[in-house]
C-alpha cells in the first residue's frame, strides 16, 4: 500500500562549535634536504612571460581608439600552489594586486593592478630574476613570492567568439569610479553603433546580438572593464527524426484541479489541442519574433512535461496531466543567439507574477573545457535557485548527432568507439577530443538539477542503436568536465581536493537512441508534423525528469524546492560498473556520466508499508551542529530484519563568483549517530559517537579551503539485527556546517551571521526476512513526532532545544 511521505519533527538540540580535527595524524612534512631554488628552466619561462608581457601591455595601449583619464589593467598569473588568503594579502601589499576572479581550482588568477607604484616592486623582482641564467634561491628574499609564479601574461584579448550573438562579462574592479564611466561609454558605443543590447540587474553581463566581427574588436581594444566576450548561441536544437502518420492525437486529457505550473524555457508552445487548458495565459517571449514555435522543439518538450513517461509508454484513451505549463520563449530559430539577461527577468516574472517554481530548459550554450570554472550563466541561474527557491531543469547539451554518425561510419578509430569516445586524454583521433564531450554550460548549475541521457526510450525492450544497450549512458550526452586526473600548473590533485560527492549531470533518465525510428521516444508534435514523431537526446530525458519534479509539487505543494531535489536524488538507483562490461575499468567515467542515477517515480512520490520516507527541512548556522533524535519501534529489536537508511541533503547558497574553490561557500555533512547528548556528539571521536562502526560523514569538511564542496550528497547506511539491539531502539541525525574563509567579505559576514536552510530526505526500508505483522510505516509514526506531509502545519522554531 502506497503512503504520503511525512515530516520528522522530533525533537532537535543544537551546539556551536564541534570537532574539526580527525581522529587520525597527518604525515608529517618530509624534510628540506636543500635550500628551496627557482631552477633556471623557470628563469628561463618567466623571462619569456616577462618579454610577452611587456609586449601585449604596449599593443593594447597602442590599439585604444577611446580616450579615457585612466586605464585598468588586468593581468593572469598562474601559481603552483593554490593562492589562499595569505598569498592574496602578500600580493596586495606588495605588488598592489588584487584578485578579480580566480580558475583552475584557484591555481590561476586574475588580477587587477589597483596600485600602480606598488606594482613597480613586481616588475622589478621579476627583471632581477630573469637577469640570472642559474638557479635562484629564494628563501628570506625580497623576491620569493615570485617563486610561487608558473606563469604570467598581461590581458589584451578578451574575445573567443566571432558569433553574432554575444555575451560581455564585467569585471568587479576596485577602480569603481573609473569602471563605472567605461560602462557608461560602452553603452553609449553599442547605441552608436545600432546594436540592440540587454543586460542583467546588475549590469555585470550584456547581452548584444547581431554583432559585427569589427565591433567585437572595437569593445575587446577600449573596454578594460570587459573581461570576456563569450557565444551566446544556443547549440543546434534538433526537434525530431522521424514522424507517425496518424490523422488526430486520438485521446482525451483529465484536467485536475490544483495542478503545478511548470516554465517551459525553450522555442514557444504551440497551442495544440492536448494543451487545450493546459497552457497559463499567454506566452512570455523575448525574442521579438511571433509566439509561434517555429522550430517544434518547445512542443514536443511541453508535452513530455505534462504527460510524463505515461504517453509515449503506453497508448490509452485517456491521459491524466501532471501540471500546467507556462512557455517561455527564448529562442526562434534552432540555434540563434539567447538574450540571457532577458531570460532572468522571464523566470524572476514567472516565479514572482505566477508563481512557477519548476522550470525546464532543454536548451544549452557550449560545452566546458576541463576544470574551467562556472561560467556567468550557471552563476546567474544559481543567485536565481537561491533567491526565488525555484528549481530549474537543465540539461546537458547532446554531441551532434550528424558529427557523431561520421565519427562512427566514416572517420573510423578507435578512440571513437564506447565509451573512448567520452574519455581518451591521450587519443591519437585527428578529428575528435573528448573535451568535446563535457556537459554544456549553463549546467554547471550547482543550485539547479541537470540531467543526462540513457539509450532507453521508455517502452519495453533494448531498442539502443548506436549505443550498445539500453540501460548505457547515450552515446550523445555529456559528462562532468572536473578531471582530477589532469595537472593544474604542473601540480596535481592530493587526495582531500577531490570531492566524489560533485558531479554533473544530477541524474539521467531516458532520452531515446540515434538513427532508427524505435530508438527514439515518440513525443507529441503539430498536426503538420503528423501529430507525433520519434527524436532522442538530453531534451527529452529534462522533462521527462521535471515532470516526476512537478508530480511531487502537486502532491506535497508546501515542501521547499530543494526537498523536492533531495527526494529526486533519494530516488536515484544505477546499476554497478561490475554489472556493467563496458565500464569495469571505467568507474569514475561512469559516474560524471550518470550522477547519481535515475530517479524511480514511485519512491520520490510515496512510501510503502515496510519503507518511510521523511522529510526535515532545516537551518543551520555556520559552524554549528544539530542533532535530531530517532525512535524505532519496539518490535524491530525482535524482528531480525536489517534497516536501510537512504539519506539525501540538498541545500542552496549564493555563490561567490569568480572564485573556483570558494564558488560554494558552504559546507554542509550529515553522519548516523547514536543519540547522545550534543555535547558529547560534538567534542568525542567518531568511534565514540557513530551509530555504527564504519559509518561516516555524507562529506568531509578536512582542508576546506582546498576542495570544492557539493551541495547535494546522498549515502546509503545499514543496520543490522544486532546493531539495533545495540543501539537500544534509538540512533540520531546529525548535520553540521561551517562556511569558506578565503571568499568574498560581504558574503562571508553574510555566512556567518545567518543561518542557511537544508532540506534532508531520509527514506528508511525494512528488508524482509522475517515476517512480522507489524508494518514500518505506521510504527514509526507512533514512536517518532511525525506529520504526514499536507495533513498539518508545523513549526520549528517551537520545537528546539539549546545546549
């Protein structure tokens, strides 16, 4: 018997502070056998960096055709160790530089000369160093910052785009006065010019379409303040292969009350007559063309949205819809130019005038090169997830699927074959990277879901074409781009940077094959496109997943955006790589391939007689520790059965932008504990207080300032017979935080005063062995202060206790 998920509302306590240091040593450092040397094959590389800086800092002066009182300077220098915050104040006070943005996991940063005089003392340590021809040692001089140096260059280009569709980033100078009278001319450039431009709230991106490649060149000569100029085309929306002749869509559509209204962020959706009372109101359109979906891409996604994986699964007479949808057009024709700040006024209105808090956007710009850091429109997106709490579906972009056939029937090698093809660093291929393959921006999204693709199209069988079964991660979707395989500035990932817990996509779910009409999933198109037809990709595999999203918005319309992310991803199940030939040696691909899995319908929906599901949804302050006490029920001491607890946190926060490592600034973990008072859960070692031996953080918060956290993690913990006889009935949920020190200030203070919500998912199962007639569910409502989620209304803040 199917159940409503609830609310845990026992009883919790909070501390402030909590043991940061692990239970076990650290190596100690190995000695310094020899005075620490700048060798003279770095001498010799900063000598030619120092050459070419000289002469890109001349060329840009020389190049300028707009006067302005005075100029900024930006320059990019590449370190070997990570610059933290005492390197950030050493080259401040020395060299008068200060860090604008930092990439490459804060190895590589850009700088802004915010004090001329000062920067003289940088010039002339460098001129010193590379006067020399031998090894320098450094230790206790003057000069032995330039020892942290790899590279450096002086910023003159800007651009990587001829598109006609742009997208110009600012830069956050300290020269305020001075950025603030660039930005004012360049507006007044882009109208002298008759280019129609957008920007965001904070006019810290433009968006300007029909660009000429000389006014390109024009902003990336006189404009300091612009530190990229990026494509804002939309990669080729492919709408459909092959279309089912039919004279009529041929079913009715039930109409319940109440449904959740889902934003469609795509080509427009034509009013086609399964939408009949489905569509709110009227389109929102940015693109100046007609509402009309030219394309037919936005259509076929809308339909999928509504009906879920019911239509195209089977054929009935009737289809009962999941949710309302609300288009909203950004794009007209399959692959022009997005005006990205125009799209966040469409999802801030939607949201706002509305009320939509799911989103799909099956559309995405290029794809990431490895390691680069979050692109201005996952940053944007993600301020958006924060501050609406709305959750947006994206996803990951499709390998194109004309290149992909060549790559396989013509340009034969064996770097294309699967899954080569998603990961050869080393390939010989002279035609294919497989930096190719990398998740598309704006995906990167950390408060948002992304979603990949598996060859399956719904229906019963293996109708895979390209991709060797069904069940595979599609030949043509994407993975996540971090790759702790590869050196930054020569140095390698330790062990405490790489975060397993990251990765994009979130999830994947079913997104059809290429090439023949049954791999593909049959979705609803416009009677001129005879009503259906046969497509695949990431597209597909978005809304099919939003749609589950909008499912449980209906049933649960109080719960936050991020409970609805965290029961997603509590859902999730994939199969194990030993289950999987073709990724045996190849665990860690599979997983940037496939996230956390594919979310299963009915276990983000409800709960079962022998499984509860139950939702905390929280905050907490930085560096703080909450535990939340849980009862089991008395039989389960007899029982003999084991307990599963399937645990998910997801939590959102502003993003410090520009800053790779710190771009999420907090850190939030979760541990089983058994239930003592929080004191002792706080300051004793773990094997003091896990509930079991061998249970762990969801995340480890060691070196903090060195790893990338993730803001969504799930484990899996066990309990057997004798460990709930041990543990007396009773076990705790812990979550602690502590936020970044090495980010922005006002986001700091920010972090530290206030306190940051979480959503937690804990779905407990009783694996049967022995029959009882007891069942799990309703036994665990009479031990545990549990409100069926929709029945009551809670309050937190009357139930909390301090210590």
């Amino acid at each position: 018997m199917d159940h409503k998920h609830v609310y845990l509302n026992n009883r919790k306590t909070k501390r402030t502070g909590f043991k940061r240091r692990r239970s076990f040593s650290t190596e100690e450092p190995e000695e310094q056998l020899e005075e620490p040397t700048i060798k003279a094959f770095q001498v010799s590389n900063l000598r030619q960096n120092y050459v070419s800086f000289t002469q890109s800092y001349q060329r840009r002066n020389s190049n300028r055709t707009i006067e302005f009182p005075a100029y900024i300077d930006l320059i990019e220098i590449r370190f070997f160790p990570i610059f933290n915050k005492d390197l950030k104040n050493k080259f401040f006070q020395k060299y008068g530089l200060f860090p604008v943005c930092y990439f490459d996991f804060n190895r590589t940063v850009v700088f802004e000369v915010a004090n001329k005089d000062s920067f003289e003392n940088f010039k002339s340590d460098i001129e010193f160093i590379v006067s020399l021809d031998e090894d320098v040692p450094y230790s206790g001089q003057e000069y032995n910052l330039v020892a942290t140096i790899y590279r450096f260059r002086f910023i003159n280009q800007r651009a990587n785009t001829n598109d006609e569709s742009i997208a110009l980033s600012m830069i956050q100078s300290v020269s305020s006065e001075l950025a603030n009278l660039q930005k004012a001319r360049l507006k007044e450039f882009l109208a002298e010019a008759n280019l129609n431009f957008s920007s965001n709230e904070n006019e810290d991106i433009f968006y300007v379409e029909n660009v000429s490649e000389d006014n390109i060149s024009s902003i990336e000569r006189n404009f300091d303040i612009v530190q990229s100029i990026s494509s804002s085309r939309a990669l080729n929306v492919r709408p459909g292969m092959f279309g089912t002749l039919r004279m009529d869509y041929g079913f009715e559509v039930e109409v319940p009350e109440k449904l959740p209204i889902v934003g469609v962020i795509d080509t427009g959706v034509d009013s086609i007559e399964p939408y009949r009372d489905l569509i709110v109101n009227e389109t929102i359109n940015i693109t100046g063309q007609t509402d009309r979906d030219f394309s037919g891409h936005g259509t076929l996604v809308a339909g999928l949205v509504i009906f879920g994986t019911e239509l195209p699964l089977s054929i009935k007479d009737t289809y009962r819809a999941k949710c309302k949808i609300l288009p909203i057009k950004v794009l007209h024709f399959n692959d022009g130019g997005i005006d990205f700040p125009k799209l966040l006024s469409a999802i801030r209105y939607a949201n706002q005038e509305k009320g939509v808090r799911i989103f799909n956007m099956s559309l995405g710009f290029y794809p990431k090169k490895y390691n680069e850091s979050f692109s201005d429109f996952a940053y944007e997106l993600d301020c958006l997830s924060h501050q609406l709490g709305v959750l947006i579906f994206i996803s990951v972009g499709n390998f194109d699927a004309v290149a992909l056939e060549e790559l396989l029937t013509s340009d034969f090698h064996d770097d294309h074959d699967y899954p080569n093809f998603f990961y050869k660093l080393d390939s010989t291929s002279p035609v294919h990277r497989c930096e190719n393959t990398n998740i598309c921006v704006p995906s990167e999204s950390i408060n948002n879901i992304s979603i990949g693709a598996i060859a399956a199209n719904v229906e019963e069988g293996d109708n895979s074409d390209f991709t060797p079964i069904n069940i595979y991660p599609a030949y043509y979707t994407r993975k996540f781009h971090f790759d702790y395989n590869q050196k930054v500035n020569t140095s390698t990932f330790k062990s405490n940077q790489r975060n397993k817990h990251l990765n994009k996509p979130d999830l994947v779910f079913d997104g059809g094959d290429l090439k023949k009409i049954d791999s593909g999933i049959e979705v609803l198109g416009s009677p001129s496109n005879n009503y259906y037809l046969r497509t695949s990709g990431t597209s597909l595999s978005a809304p099919l997943v939003a749609s589950i999203a909008a499912e449980i918005e209906g049933l649960y319309p109080d719960i936050n955006s991020q409970s609805i992310k965290a029961l997603l991803v509590s859902s999730a199940n994939y199969y194990k790589p030993r289950q999987l030939p073709h990724f045996q040696n190849s665990r860690d691909l599979l997983k940037k391939l496939i996230g956390f899995g594919i979310p299963d319908r009915n276990n983000a929906l409800l709960s079962s007689n022998n499984s509860i599901t139950m939702v905390i949804e929280d905050s907490i302050k930085s560096s703080e520790m909450i535990s939340i006490p849980i009862y089991l029920p008395d039989y389960l001491k007899e029982a003999g059965n084991k307990l599963v607890f399937n645990i998910s946190l997801a939590f959102s926060s502003l993003p410090d932008k520009g800053n790779h490592l710190g771009y999420q600034p907090l850190h939030m973990s979760f541990n089983l504990m058994k239930n003592l008072p929080i004191k002792k859960l706080a300051t004793l070692n773990a094997d003091e207080t896990v509930a079991k031996r061998g249970f762990s953080w969801s995340e480890d918060h060691f070196g903090k300032e060195n790893i990338f956290f993730s803001n969504v993690q799930k484990r899996e913990y066990k309990l057997q017979p004798r460990d709930i006889i041990s543990l007396d009935g009773q076990l705790a949920i812990a979550v602690r935080c502590l936020s970044k020190e090495n980010i922005d200030e006002t986001l700091k203070d920010s972090l530290e005063r206030n306190e940051h919500n979480f959503s937690l998912v804990i779905r407990l199962t009783e694996e049967i062995k022995n029959t009882t007639e007891h069942q799990l569910y309703s036994e665990m409502q009479i031990f545990n202060d549990i409100i069926v989620i929709g029945e009551a209304e809670t309050d937190a803040d009357l139930n909390l206790e301090t210590s």
